[in-house]
C-alpha cells in the first residue's frame, strides 16, 4: 500500500506554528497579537496570511499538533498494565520489569506537566473552549492508560492499595512546583535534586519493599536530558 504523499501546505503551517510553542506554553493565546505572531514565526505579516487566516486557525493549528503528540507519542510512552508475577519473592527480571515501567510512569507525567502549563490550559480554556475540550480528551486517554498501569500494580501486590486518581492529581500537583524556578529559589534546591528526591519520595509511596530497586540511575539521567531540553525549548 502506497503512502499518502504529504500536504505541503499542511508541513509548512506545522513548522511555523512551533515556532509559537515557547511562548504560548508561557502565556497562552489571548494576549498574542497578530504582529507579534509573525515575530516568532520569523516570517514577515503578509506571509504569515496565506497560510492563516485568524489568530482562531492559528491556535487550532498549534492545539492539533499537541493533540497528535499526545495522542500518539506520549500515549505510546505509557507503561502496559502489569501481568501477573506468581514467585513470593520477585525474580531480578521481575523487579527490573515492574521498576522501569514505573519510571516510564513517573516520566510520562512530568511530559504532561510540563508540555500542557496552567497557563496554557486556562488561558486556552477562557479563549476557545472547544479546543480546550479536544485537548483535554486526549491528556485524559494518557491518564486512563497510566491509571490502569497503577490499578494493575496494585491488583497484582506490587503496589499499596491507593486511589490511582488521586495519586496521579498528586504527582501532576508537585510536578508543576517543582518546575517554578522562583519556588525552587526559595527553598534553595536545585530542579534535579527535587525530582530526584520526588522520584525517591513517591516509589516507597507506592512499591511493597520487596518489589523496590533502590537503582535510580535511568531516571536521573533522564532528568538531566530533560532539563537540558526545558533549557532549549525556553
């Protein structure tokens, strides 16, 4: 079967709405005038007019490209739901197993967090609700998939029994402090080490002891590769 040849028109318009990324995940949409769109687009105002039409298609443009990469990227990203491990005592594949998936878990939600900002969401919510709601629904088929993730953990012993829905309100919650650089200065620590320190803080939250590995290394260089890339998308 022969592949859909790509839309030009579509390609170009994707590539330029990017280019909006830093700066609405700062400040929304609302105050962004037309002027200054084509400022960050680094194409001149009437170029920018024959490929949008309203600051409307703009944003429906942009909101369609985060619908997609969460959709498709981050929802792939998610851990499957635990099988059933017969052994008393977890076998080394079984921990290794049940502790990767869980920091696959842990950095799913920091990409939530941090992609889809409060002042993202309210500012898109106040100003076109209905790209708001498409958004909203799929962030929320990422969530269904990582609730089942933890319901599965806790069905099978390996995780504490807890309320998935709560807990993953919780991790979104610090998440979004722990990336306030003036919430950090205040308590005089780095973003790193309060992931870090999360990280450890919420694995005996919710792991049984002996399904526990104390080897954080993956999910600290994950941390340093993800500040990094924060670095570079601001």
């Amino acid at each position: 079967m022969s592949e859909t040849p790509a839309d030009p028109l579509l390609e170009k318009r994707e590539k330029l709405v990017v280019r909006l990324m830093p700066y609405v995940h700062k400040h929304g949409f609302s105050l962004l005038k037309m002027d200054e769109v084509a400022k960050y687009m680094d194409i001149s105002k009437a170029t920018m007019y024959k490929y949008f039409a309203s600051k409307e298609e703009i944003a429906e443009c942009l909101i369609d490209k985060f619908v997609v990469y969460v959709s498709n990227q981050m929802l792939s990203e998610a851990p499957p739901t635990l099988s059933p491990e017969p052994l008393a005592q977890p076998s080394a594949e079984a921990l290794k197993f049940y502790n990767e998936s869980f920091a696959k878990a842990f950095k799913l939600t920091i990409k939530l967090s941090f992609y889809l900002t409060d002042i993202l969401l309210q500012d898109l919510n106040a100003t076109y609700p209905a790209l708001s709601a498409k958004l909203a629904q799929a962030v929320e088929l990422c969530k269904s998939k990582l609730a089942d993730y933890f319901e599965s953990g806790v069905q099978l012993g390996v995780f504490y029994p807890i309320n998935t829905r709560i807990y993953l309100t919780q991790l979104d919650l610090v998440f979004r402090k722990i990336m306030d650089p003036k919430w950090l200065m205040l308590q005089n620590i780095t973003m790193k080490q309060a992931l870090m320190d999360f990280y450890k803080m919420i694995k005996h939250q919710v792991f049984y002891e002996k399904w526990m590995d104390e080897d954080d290394t993956a999910v600290e260089i994950y941390c340093d590769n993800m500040i990094a890339g924060m670095r570079a998308f601001d």
